[in-house]
C-alpha cells in the first residue's frame, strides 16, 4: 500500500490553530541560564566592581609599605655621619623609633639585615710608575672604604635585628627563616636574634632544628642552640636538652655556652649528671661558662664538690683548672665538708701556680691559715728591706686580691710614703681601688689624680671591676678628671 503525503484541508487547518498556540506561548516559558530579573539586587556585587576594591587595597598597603620602608631607610642611614661613639649611644632610641614604624617596616627591616654590596669604581692598569702609585692609593682607599662599610653595614643589621627581635611579629617568621637557612656568617647570626621572640616557636623550631642536626660549625650550632633556647616551646628546648650529652662532651660544651649566653637557668641536674660523669673535664669550658652567669649554683655542695672533684683528680687541663679557681675567687665561693677538703687539697699542689690560687681563693672566703702562708714571704721581703716601696706594694696587691681593702690600703699608704723620686702610680691606683671598693668614691678620685696617669689611661679605667659603680655616678668619674677634689660631694 503507497504512503500518502498529501494532507486534507481539514487537517491543514488543524495543524495551522496548533502552531499559533504555541507561538504565543513561548515568551512564557524562559531558558533556565538566563537569570530571572528580580533575582538581582545589590547584595550580589558586580565582578568588575570586586576587582576595583581588591587593587584598591593592594594600592594602599604597597602604598603604606613604602612609606615605612622610606622611614626604615632614613632612619638606619642616620648613622652615616655619626661616630662609632655616637652611634652606640643612640642605638636604643634608633631601635625604638624603628620599633614605632610597626609592621609595615618589616621587609625593608629584613633587607637590612643583608650586607650591602659596595660598588667601586675599576682600578687604573698601572702600566707606568705614576700609573703604579695611582693604584696604590686607589688600592689603600678602596679598603678603607670597604672596612668603613663593613662596620656600618654590620652595625644597621644588628639595629634592624633588635628593632625585629622586638617587634615579635609573625609577618617575619617566613622571612627570617629563609635568611637562616640560604644565607651564612653575620646575616644568618642577626636573623637567628630577630627570630629569639618568634612568637611561633613550635613552627619556626623544625627548621632550626634541621639545620643543627646537619651543621658541623661550632659557631654556627651555638647561635642555633641560643637561638632555640631564647625562642623556647616544647620542641625548641627538647632539642636543647638533647644536646647536654654526658658522652659527647664536645656538644655539651658548646650546648652550655649556649643556654648561658641565652640565660636559661632550667638545666642544673643536666649539668650535675656532666659534672659526675667520666668525661665531665672535657665540658669544663661550657661548665665555667654556665657557672659565671648561674654563680648561686655553686652555692650548692653537691656542684662545687663535682667541679673540685675533676680539679682534684687531674681530669681538667691546667688552664682549666687556673680559670676554675680564678671564677671561685672571684665569686668568693665559701667551701663546705667535703669540698673544704678538695680545696685543701688543691691547696697543696705543686703543679705550677695552681697551689698559689687555691690558697687565695681560701683566703677570700676567710681562711686566716691560707692568708697567712702567702703572707709571709713577703713579710720576710719586707723585713730585710723595710724602705723598699715595691715590697708593700706587692703585699697590699695580694691583699686587695683577696678582698682585705682595709689592710691593703695600709700597704699602699706605706708605699706612698717610701717613693721618694717620681710618683708611684701603682700604689695610688692600689688605693684608689680599695677606696672605690669600701664605697668612698671621693678617696678614689683623690688617689686618681694624684697618680701621674694620663687622662686615656684614667678614662680606660671604665672597665675595671673595682671602679664600675663609681664609674656609674657621673659626678665622681667626670668629676675626677675636670673638678677640684675639694668640690666632689662626700
């Protein structure tokens, strides 16, 4: 049967009302894409518009960046002009001032912490003689100006350090971290203070802790291990610990140093366990280390028995041993049972100068035996020859060691008297620290400018234990040297 494709009128017509209704309704019926116009409001912020507030913001904090960076820079180039005198003076408020800059400051802080890198002009070929001078002198400038900018360099980095180290801001951490890790020398130990208040201790340690664990330098380990002990957090100092190894005395050594430049006072029954093991004298330069800045430690019988024990059997070297007993006498460590018997002991020994130091040690905490056994040679000196001024001199030295200032002042006084050509300069400079060390400061600075010492050599005096207190009161040190006596206050 053939398929027909002819349609009847009727069914024409049919199909005709069919496709007009459909036309009109299609307007009613919209694609699901095209978003429906009342869904639009102004909470849903334009794209375009979320682009602009974001570079907005970009603008403002580049823009704020470098403001700080521009002060940062002005304020470390302050130092160009200044002495080194000038400049150690001003280094808190330097730091301060870069401190108020807050933490915006931080990457051109970071960038200071790298040395710079000074461009000099070539030197001349120097084919002539005149050529040859020439470069001679280019040669001599270019290394002073190469020193004159390794100091400042060296000098901005450590501001920079101080003002990071006191910002404590985790901004930095990543920074700092970095410069730890890829640079060496001074950049690396300024970027290890600046992390010491690492706000993030438990995540700044891991690195530190890798690079310690790979590090063969003694210096580069000890800053690393301050660094670690400053920084604190469980991990930090459980590293720390680790390296108080009785058996490795090497790493204790340098551990030691480390948590006393750092001031950690946690580890006394470490150092103990060192002390009684058998390689405790192979760590004796971090013991005395920790010692001198924990001296209360040694307060403690069972310390000074394990110190004088290694001295006692030879398990130390002999400048170990003369550095023992020098840090004893000069904290005046009072022996007690059984390590009065050690220093007894010690007191005895003919090995050279040893026996001599331990008996002035003994005599500092009172020993009146051990006084008088180093006396009386020089009372002998001074009985054969009782006009010789030396000879007081040298008996009121070894008093004013020991701590006897009233007797020593005595001798000096004698010494002074017996000088008859000349001034003797080290009796008065004997009786001036006696006076500074009772407390008469006005005594001291008599005895100062009767001396025939130059002013740079009074002006050195600064670092002498003896006159550091008076050295603090400014109307008797400077007094001293532009004052008349008589108008110093008592």
């Amino acid at each position: 049967m053939a398929v027909s494709f002819e349609t009847s009128p009727q069914r024409a017509l049919l199909l005709s009302w069919v496709l007009i209704c459909l036309t009109g309704l299609a307007p009613a019926l919209p694609l699901q894409e095209e978003a429906p116009a009342e869904h639009k409001t102004q909470d849903t912020p334009d794209k375009s518009e979320l682009d602009r507030l974001i570079a907005r913001a970009r603008r403002a904090a580049a823009l704020e960046e470098s403001l700080a960076r521009r002060k940062v820079t002005d304020l470390l180039s302050s130092t160009l002009s200044s002495s080194l005198e000038v400049r150690s003076s001003l280094f808190r408020e330097q730091v301060a001032r870069l401190v108020d800059v807050g933490s915006a400051g931080i990457p051109a802080l970071i960038d200071a912490l790298r040395p710079e890198v000074l461009r000099l002009p070539p030197l001349e070929p120097g084919l002539d003689e005149a050529g040859l001078a020439r470069r001679k002198t280019q040669e001599r400038e270019q290394a002073l100006l190469r020193a004159s900018s390794k100091k400042l360099s060296t000098y901005r980095a450590s501001v920079a350090a101080q003002a990071l180290r006191e910002l404590a801001s985790p901004a930095a951490t990543d920074d700092l971290l970095q410069l730890i890790q890829n640079e060496t020398g001074t950049t690396r130990i300024h970027a290890l203070l600046a992390l010491e208040s690492c706000p993030e201790p438990e995540r700044a340690a891991p690195p530190l802790i890798s690079l310690l664990d790979t590090s063969s330098d003694p210096a580069v380990q000890r800053a690393l291990l301050i660094s670690l002990a400053r920084m604190g957090g469980k991990t930090a100092i459980a590293r720390v610990r680790r390296s108080l190894d009785p058996s490795n005395p090497t790493q204790a050594t340098i551990a030691l140093s480390a948590l006393a430049a750092a001031e950690v006072a946690e580890v006394a029954p470490e150092l103990l366990t060192i002390l009684q093991g058998s390689k405790g004298g192979a760590a004796m330069t971090g013991v005395l280390a920790y010692y001198r800045t924990f001296p209360e430690l040694l307060e403690d019988n069972d310390h000074l028995t394990a110190l004088l024990s290694i001295l006692v059997e030879r398990r130390a070297t002999r400048l170990q041993v003369t550095a023992a007993l020098e840090l004893l006498l000069e904290l005046r460590i009072k022996p007690r049972a059984r390590s009065r018997n050690l220093a007894d002991e010690l007191s005895e020994s003919r090995s050279s100068g040893v026996g001599e130091l331990a008996l002035k040690w003994l005599a500092s905490t009172g020993n009146k035996r051990a006084l008088r056994t180093l006396l009386k040679p020089l009372d002998q000196n001074i009985e054969e020859t009782p006009s010789y001024s030396a000879f007081h001199t040298r008996r009121a030295n070894l008093l004013y060691e020991v701590g006897e200032y009233k007797q020593a002042l005595e001798g000096y006084g004698k010494a002074i008297l017996l000088t008859r050509t000349g001034r003797s300069d080290d009796a008065y400079l004997g009786a001036a620290r006696c006076h500074a060390r009772l407390g008469k400061f006005k005594s001291a600075a008599s005895a100062l400018r009767n001396s025939s010492l130059k002013r740079s050599e009074l002006s050195a005096l600064t670092d002498d234990p003896a006159f550091k207190e008076m050295a603090r009161k400014e109307q008797y040190w400077v007094g001293t040297f532009y004052r008349k006596i008589e108008e110093l206050p008592e």
